[in-house]
C-alpha cells in the first residue's frame, strides 16, 4: 500500500511540477490547481527531494527552469499528451460501439421510440440494440448495458436514477366523454361507463380509493394484457382507461382524448439503471445526459395543472 500511495503522490507532485513550469509562478500555478501557493511550493520540494536533483533556479524576481527540469517537462509534456491522445481515442471508441439497451413493451412504444430519433443525431456513430420483454431483465444473464426499469426503486448492486414518477390518469375520447357527460368533473357519473382495465392491474380500485370515491369498476369491464391496447380502446371509445400520464400526453395534447378527472401518484416509477460501474462509460453517459433532458422538456408541460385537456 505504501509503494501505491508513493506512486500516487510522485504522479500528483509531477503534475504539478508540469503547471508551475508552463507558468514559472506558483500563484498562477496555485489558481489552475486550486491549491495554495504553499501547497504547490511544498509539492515541488518533494518533489524535488524524491528525485534527488532541483528543477528550479530560484531568482530574486523570477525562476527558471534547471537543465534537469527542462528535461523532465519535455518528458513529462510528452507522456501527458500521449495519455490524453489515449483517452480521447477511447471516449471516441466507446462512443461508436454498440449500445444495448432494456425495457418493456409500454415504455418503449410509448416513450423511447417517439424520442428516439433525437438521440441517434446526436450519436450517429452509437449503435443502438434495443430488448423489449414484459419481465425485468437480469444483468447477470444477459449483456445489457443499461435498462429502463419501472417499480419502486430499489436496485441492490446497481447504479440507478430516477428519470420520472408515474402518474395514473383517466382518459377517454372526447365522443365517449361528452356521451356519458363527464367533462364536468362529477366521479359519479362513472357509475354507468365501461371500464377498461390492465390485465391483473389494481389501478382503478387504487385510484377511486384516493379519490374516496365507491364505485363498482368491475360492473361493465374490457380488459387487455398490453398497456397499448388499453389505451388505444380508449381511443376507439370503448370506456374509459387508466392512462400513464407521461405516455399520453401526446394523444391529451392533440385532442384525441381527454382527462376528465385527476391524476394520482401510485408510488412507482420509471429508473434509468446498469450493472455497478458502467454508470462511468461515456456510452452510459451520453444516453443518461440525453434522457434527462428530453424528461426535462417534457416537464415544461404542467403535468399537474390545467394544461391538461379535460
């Protein structure tokens, strides 16, 4: 551990050596370095001492570089720019690799694929594979680089962010909502729609639980096992479904349907997430800087005001 720690502060003296050198002053050399000028003073003298010859010629109003200093900066300046070079050519790589992605069918059709242009145009070099499964993929069998994950967040030895909570929201068509009056805000005139429900999804009885509300949901119902097709019934003005409010603010915002009542925050979520460690890859990176601001555009759009259609 000593001869590593050695290393370490031979590397940090070295690099600091290299600024004072590029300035000859320790108080510009101590404002790029952000350290004080007694810091670097006390760097340059071990330095110094564990190479066991100076660097500097100490004048009255200036300083110079020894023969043996000019030496070592040209050394130095050489290796540091062979490891920049290096580390360029790497980013440049990984960000002409393959990118390798996971969600689930709903997200992915109705989020990601809309946007996913975007990200392509400013990546063209990133090559993107995208799973698509009804089930969380596991990063210890499967090579996925990064997943878009929705549950409660909670991700043991993964890195993850929340990109957005989820907020469940009523919709109808505008037809279905004028036939059975509900543009008025009035929960009890639910009691005579059709329901349209998600296979083994408790959301309406949750949501007419927070709105306090006894209403039988199951009376008149449709029923589908894909998130897409509840929301194109309710297109289809077949009921009313219970719409995931990010994923239909496009069809609010055109008018194809409305939002009669309230949304509701059902505790869950949608996380950006990877294996510990690839959160580091420029790759991860470019595609994590880029969701959050495409989250962050949508967000201008008062996801909880009057902006929305009803």
């Amino acid at each position: 551990m000593e001869k590593v720690e050695r290393k370490q502060q031979l590397l940090a003296n070295m690099h600091s050596f290299s600024v004072v050198a590029k300035y000859l002053s320790f108080t510009k050399a101590a404002q790029e370095l952000n350290l004080t000028q007694g810091a670097v003073s006390h760097r340059i003298k071990n330095l110094e001492k564990q190479l066991g010859f100076p660097l500097f010629v100490r004048l009255t109003r200036r300083m110079e570089l020894t023969p043996e200093g000019e030496r070592l900066l040209l050394t130095l300046n050489q290796s540091f720019e062979s490891i920049f070079s290096e580390l360029e050519d790497i980013i440049s790589n990984d960000l002409s690799g393959e990118l390798y992605i996971g969600t689930s069918p709903a997200f992915a059709t109705s989020w990601l694929m809309p946007r996913i242009g975007k990200f392509r145009e400013q990546y063209p070099q990133l090559n993107l594979r995208l799973k698509v499964k009804g089930y969380r993929p596991d990063f210890k069998y499967e090579p996925l680089d990064a997943a878009i994950f929705y549950s409660s967040g909670h991700y043991p030895d993964c890195y993850s962010s929340r990109l957005f909570d989820e907020r469940r929201i009523p919709v109808c068509s505008p037809h279905y909502a004028r036939q059975f009056e509900l543009n008025n805000g009035d929960i009890s005139q639910l009691e005579e729609v059709t329901f349209i429900h998600g296979e083994r999804s408790q959301i309406w009885s949750r949501w007419f639980e927070k709105m306090g509300k006894d209403i039988n949901c199951y009376r008149k119902t449709c029923t589908f096992n894909l998130y897409e097709h509840d929301i194109m019934a309710a297109r289809q003005s077949l009921g009313v479904a219970m719409g995931r409010l990010r994923f239909v603010l496009p069809y609010l915002k055109s008018g194809e349907l409305v939002a009669p009542f309230e949304s509701i925050n059902n505790g869950l979520g949608y996380d950006l997430v990877c294996p510990e460690g690839m959160q580091r890859r420029p790759k991860f990176q470019a595609f994590a800087r880029w969701l959050a601001e495409e989250v962050e555009q949508e967000n201008h759009f008062d996801l909880d005001s009057a902006d929305i259609p009803r």
